[in-house]
C-alpha cells in the first residue's frame, strides 16, 4: 500500500504541485512564492503520511489543494501573531478563507505564474529554474541536474530570484501590451530550453528526459491556445517541439542504444504529434513576419515530411539553413548548416565548413559538433583524424547512451586516439 501511495502521489505531485501553487498564488501574490511552495510540500507530505492507511480519497487533487490552502493559512496565523498585522496579510487570509479549491488549475493562473517565474529582471537560468520550480513542480535536485549545479547552488539561486521578485512587487496577472511584447520572449525561451533539456538529457542513463519535453510541450500549447500569447512564434515553438517529440520513440533501440535519424524507423514516428505540428505551422505562417523559431520549425517539417532519410530535400534544408542564420548567426546553428551541407553537396563540402568553426570557445564542449567532423572524416576515410574527433566528443558533458554510442564509433575508426605512429 505504501509503495502505490507513494507511486501515486510522486505522479500526482507532477501533474498538481504547478496548478496548486498558481491558484495560491492568484490568492497570496507572488511575493509570497516561498510560503507557497512550503505549503504545498507539507500537504504533498500530509498526504504520504495519511493515505497508505486511511486510503486514497476520492478526489486526491482536491484533498492536496484544500491541504495546502489550510498549511498557507496556519502559516500566515502564526506569523501575524510573531509581526505586527499587516492588512495585505488579512486580505490574503480572508481570500483563502472564502477560496474554492475546485478553482485550482485554472490555465490562466499558470500562465499568469509563468510570466513572474519569467520575468526580464532575472537572470534567464533563475527564469528557467523558477518555471521548473513553481510551474512544473521540479525539486532542487532535479533543477541541479538539469542545470549540472548543485542542490546547493539551485537552492541558494531560486532563494535570490524569490527575493527579487518580492522586492519588485510584481502583480499576479497575464501583462499586456508594451509589457507583454517584452516579457514573452523570454518565457518563450524558458520553454524551449526546457524541452531541449529534456530532449537530451546532459547526463545520466537515459537519453532524454520525458518529463521535461512533457512538461514544455504542456506549457507551449498553454501559451497558443490564450489570445494574447498565440502567436506566431508561440506557434511556430509548439511546431517545433512537436515534430521533435514525436520522434521519441524511434531514438533508442531495444537495447537502450542511440538510433541517429538517418536509421530510425519513421512508422515509429508519433503520427498525432506530427500532425498537430504541421497544424501549428499552418497558424504559425500568418503572422507578420517570419522568425528564427518558424524557420526552425519548417526545417524540422522538413525531415518530419521527408518519406526516408536519403529522400530528405538536402537543397532547401540547406536554404532554409542560410535564411536562419542571417537571423541567428549561432554557433549551434552553424553546425547544423554545415550538416545539411555536407548532406546536399558531400562530406568535403560540409567538413570544410565546420573546420572554419574550430575557434568558436562554445563549441569545444560541445559534443555534436566534434562527433558532425568525426562523422565527416570517416566518410573521407580519415580515420585516425576521426577518432580524435569522436575523442573529443567523448570530454564533453554527456549521457550515458551518447558515450556509449561515441565509444563505438571509435572502435569502428580501427586506432588508437591521439595515436601518431604511422608518422614515424
């Protein structure tokens, strides 16, 4: 009974502990984000002591929303009566004493949640980790992983951007106008860095973390289907993350191995999510202009629509690649250009590139770009340049299917990295 609670209760905490936390905080103000979260941890830990014996109640996410307005509500008691009685206190109390719990996950509060987490006075980490945090219902620990930063350091960043956001008064409301316009890029960008975070976990056994590309999937289409914020570009993001995602299937092998597109099995391919991708597209194009996140997204619809791998339209890819980076002249995107390049016009061709991007600091820890060049000069049959290329990959932040992956791709270049003997 103890090990289904506590099954239960971890899916539950996922899926509620974000819709609780936004509907107290439409209650408290966002100020009050730490108290908040207190309370929904000590209902959350109400719940794992009481329901392996008295039972699930009928309406668990009810019970931890009525559980948590209560642990708010004794905690603002108990300090009214440590402080002098502040009448914002009073007001909070009185509101959670006439609140309905059955108005707990209402869309608006969490978008409404996401845009304090996102505000442009933070740091874009301390955006990110505050969405995981109060949004997504993420724990120090897992933030840490995410971020390859300590419980510690999470702690001690979440504690600074809570204080920030309590020193700048910030309202619980969707912004509009001037200040919407500047504020949802950079809840965008949250979004997006949490699923790239979970499309390829930095490290430990699995490849991609499903909880994360769930949970920004779930927060994108939040943002396309509220007026003000369904965009062009908030389209163009949810495309885009669909017709990634639905490949998930097809990225690993039976054995846990890494399946690189051009070997995956396309009737794999989730075809709902490929659907729903080309449909926000479709919404994606009306908008005025065109950005880097609808060119990202038509590129990734480009594989999505392609019927194999070796009939992929390699010339507008690499098209579709320059119009990018006339608008993000990253290096990131630099090296996927240079892929498509070598795709379109031969190794050579896209080798070529990619040497020309050997000084970029970004990209000495970044273990696609080393694994592209020694991928390239296998092809050439440079093998022993090869290995030291899939050397390289193999120093940088990685999982545990990447390095397993890499590590064979050394063995296939038949030498011994760094070995120089032939040249004596």
């Amino acid at each position: 009974m103890r090990v289904q609670a506590d099954a239960q209760l971890a899916e539950l905490f996922r899926r509620e502990a974000g819709k609780i936390c936004a509907w107290l905080a439409r209650l408290l103000g966002p100020a009050r984000l730490e108290l908040i979260e207190d309370a929904v941890q000590e209902a959350f830990g109400a719940a794992l002591a009481q329901w392996p014996f008295e039972g699930s109640p009928r309406n668990p996410a009810g019970w931890l929303a009525v559980a948590a307005r209560n642990k708010a509500f004794d905690r603002l008691k108990r300090e009214s009566r440590l402080d002098a009685i502040d009448p914002a206190d009073e007001a909070a109390a009185w509101r959670l004493g006439f609140s309905d719990p059955e108005d707990a996950g209402r869309p608006d509060d969490t978008l409404a949640l996401m845009f304090v987490a996102c505000h442009p006075a933070l740091g874009s980490d301390e955006q990110i980790m505050l969405t995981l945090q109060t949004v997504c219902g993420f724990n120090t620990r897992e933030i840490g992983r995410v971020f390859l930063s300590s419980h510690e350091a999470v702690t001690q960043r979440l504690v600074r951007a809570k204080r920030k956001i309590k020193e700048l008064r910030l309202q619980f409301e969707i912004p509009e106008g001037g200040e919407l316009a500047e504020r949802i890029g950079a809840l965008r960008r949250a979004i997006y860095l949490l699923f790239t975070g979970g499309y390829t976990a930095t490290e430990g056994a699995n490849l991609l973390r499903e909880d994360l590309c769930a949970e920004a999937l779930r927060l994108g289409r939040l943002l396309a289907q509220y007026p003000s914020t369904a965009t062009g570009e908030t389209h163009a993001l949810v495309a885009l993350m669909c017709f990634h995602h639905a490949r998930a299937a097809a990225r690993v092998g039976d054995a846990g191995d890494l399946i690189l597109l051009a070997e995956q099995d396309r009737s794999r391919w989730d075809a709902d999510l490929l659907a729903e991708g080309f449909e926000h597209l479709r919404t994606a194009m009306h908008a005025p202009r065109l950005t880097s996140l609808h060119l990202e997204a038509g590129i990734a619809a480009l594989h999505a629509s392609a019927p194999s791998f070796e009939q992929t339209d390699w010339s507008t890819l690499c098209r579709s690649y320059e119009h990018l980076l006339e608008l993000n002249p990253s290096p990131v995107v630099k090296v996927n250009a240079a892929i498509a390049r070598a795709y379109a016009d031969g190794p050579a061709a896209g080798l070529e590139r990619l040497t020309g991007l050997g000084d970029h600091v970004k990209l000495q820890n970044y273990a696609p770009y080393h694994a592209a060049r020694g991928d390239l000069l296998m092809k050439l049959e440079r093998y022993i340049e090869a290995a030291d290329a899939f050397s390289s990959a193999l120093q940088c932040p990685l999982n545990a299917v990447e390095s397993e992956y890499l590590l064979s791709r050394v063995q296939q270049c038949g030498v011994i990295p760094g070995d120089r003997s032939h040249l004596n």
